[in-house]
C-alpha cells in the first residue's frame, strides 16, 4: 500500500487543481507532509487526503475565516451561507 500521494494524484482524487494545492502550500493551510530535496516535488499523506476533503466542505458551504496560529489552521467567524 502506498503510504504517500504526489500533487498530481492528491490533485486528481479530490477533485481540485495542482496550483489550488501549491497555494494551499504558500499560505500554510495545507502543506505537504515531504517536499523532494533534489526536485522539489510535494507529496502528500493519506491522512492529508482527508484533511483535503475536510477543507473542501467547509469552505464553499460556509463564510469561514482561516487564521494560521503557530503553524495550525484554525476556523473563524463559520455562518451558513445556504439558506434552508
């Protein structure tokens, strides 16, 4: 069993895009948990696989305001945005 994914397959599995995870990167909400010395690659675990998903139901159902606090995520100010 492979114990890590590549960008590309992280990418492609959750449905989202390669410069959507290297931004997720740059702005420290979700960073691979090995970057290749040598070339630079990223490389995700599989636990960040659920993370990923986590991120995508929060995000276009509710007004959250991430803040990075010593290195963690954390969700502020969460309202629905879907009115029932």
């Amino acid at each position: 069993m492979q114990n890590k994914l590549s960008i590309g397959e992280m990418a492609k599995l959750r449905g989202v895009t390669v410069d959507t995870l290297r931004h997720y990167d740059k702005i420290g909400l979700l960073k691979p948990f090995h970057i290749d010395p040598e070339t630079g690659y990223r490389y995700y675990s599989i636990s960040q696989y659920e993370v990923l998903g986590t991120i995508k139901e929060l995000i276009p159902n509710t007004k959250v305001q991430l803040t990075i606090v010593d290195g963690k995520v954390v969700f502020d100010h969460t309202t629905s945005l879907i009115e029932k």
